[in-house]
C-alpha cells in the first residue's frame, strides 16, 4: 500500500465540506524519538517537541468542529523505556498543562483520560486531575488522553468484570452481545473512532483501540510526530472525505 505523504501544496478543507468532519479521530503520535535521534538530540528532545504540536492539533480539531480527539500519549508497554525517559514522559502532563491549559479552557476543550489512571505516578495524576476539574462544564471538543493505556488489558479488564456482573445483574451469557462490552470499555459513553492517524511511517496499531477501531479509516505518514501541523493535519481530514464506509456492505 502507497503512504499518503506530506506535499508543499495542501488541500484545504472547504466550509462545504464541514459536514463531513469525522466526529472522533484517533491519533498515535509517534517519530519523537527519532526526531530527536536525526538531529543529535536527547529522546526527550523529540517528547518535548511533539507537545508543542498537540496543542496545534487540539486547536485545529476544536476549530473545525471534531467532537472527540483521542492521543496515545503513553502505552502500558511503555513502562519498558529506560527509566529516565519514563520519568520525562510522566512530568510531561504537568508541563502542557501548565503552560496550554488556558487556551485550552478558552476553546471550550474538555479533558479526559482513558486507561489505568491509579497506576500513574502522583504528580501526574494530580495535574491531569486539576485539568479535568477545570474543563468538566466545557461542551467543545473532548480532548482524551490515552494514558498508561494498553487495549489487550482493556479487553481482559472487561472480560474480568463482566464474568464477575454475570448472573447478578441484567448481563447473563445469552444476552451478551458488543454493546454490552463495550459499556465495560475504557471509552464506554463515546462514539468508536471514524479517523485513525499514524505518523512515522510505522503502519501498525500498536495495541491502541483494538475493539474500537474495527471499521476505522486508517491514515499513515511518513511526517515524524514533531513535523505534524495543521496543514498535514487537514490533508488526512480530507483524505478520510474522500472514503466511502461501508461498514461490510455494499
């Protein structure tokens, strides 16, 4: 398969065509390492970089009208980093927060996470924490972190609470069905994402959304995640308008 790929001139998204916007993209924003690694920089170096680009991004899903933006932020197998890069990433929150969290209240940016929440370390949670409380009455694009978050452990997760609600609640073995497990999802309450973007060239999912994914439309680039902007940003938007979903018909 052919990588789309960042060209000089971009197509813009026309008002005409607004009504087509995907309401959820989903994002993997991956390259900052070797966007650090091309310039003889620290890894950090590369993290540090790509925050700047998600308030970009925020900024442009929030002015076009997407509902729901959902960032691999950090994976569960992200643990096995080295320690020093791991602690980075875990006082990274505190730092975009600091610094984007007014602008992210004044275009009326709702913040949320998804994932193992507990297991993160104190700082980290309390600043997300302070973020959520600043933004719950926002109505705008829902901005969701995908922190600590794996989707095989997920899916176990909530395997592991519906066999524990099964028989004492309304959910037995014959009424199961997917809507039912997705309630027991992380992203119970919010609409599958229509838009998966991938950048760095890697064209996997990395065990990101595996459950909600299953009718998504992929986007790959080879545009490391520090180089993502706006404009690379609405060529995927209309490239996805370009696509007819069939959902498995016709």
């Amino acid at each position: 398969m052919k990588l789309p790929f960042f060209k000089k001139k971009q197509v813009k998204i026309e008002e005409s065509q607004f009504d087509n916007i995907p309401n959820h993209v989903a994002i993997i924003m991956d390259g900052n390492g070797r966007w650090a690694k091309k310039r003889g920089l620290p890894r950090i170096a590369g993290h540090k970089e790509g925050m700047d680009v998600v308030k970009e991004i925020v900024v442009a899903a929030s002015t076009l009208g997407i509902k729901i933006l959902t960032l691999y932020a950090f994976s569960t197998e992200n643990w096995k980093r080295p320690k020093s890069e791991v602690d980075f990433l875990m006082k990274l929150p505190k730092e975009f927060l600091h610094i984007y969290l007014p602008e992210m209240i004044e275009n009326n940016v709702r913040i949320e996470t998804i994932g193992e929440f507990n297991a993160l370390p104190t700082h980290t949670k309390e600043a997300i924490n302070y973020a959520k409380e600043k933004t719950k009455n926002n109505n705008g694009l829902l901005l969701n972190f995908a922190l600590n978050y794996g989707s095989r452990f997920e899916i176990v997760r909530a395997i592991k609470h519906i066999m524990s609600d099964i028989n004492t609640s309304d959910i037995t073995a014959e009424t199961l069905d997917e809507e039912t497990v997705s309630r027991y999802l992380y992203t119970d309450g919010l609409t599958d994402p229509d838009l998966l973007i991938r950048t760095s060239g890697e064209q996997r999912l990395s065990n990101f959304l595996l459950w909600q994914l299953a009718y998504s439309e992929f986007w790959f680039t080879e545009v490391l995640w520090p180089d993502f902007n706006k404009e690379i940003f609405e060529k995927a938007l209309h490239d996805y308008q370009q696509r007819k979903r069939r959902y498995g018909g016709i």
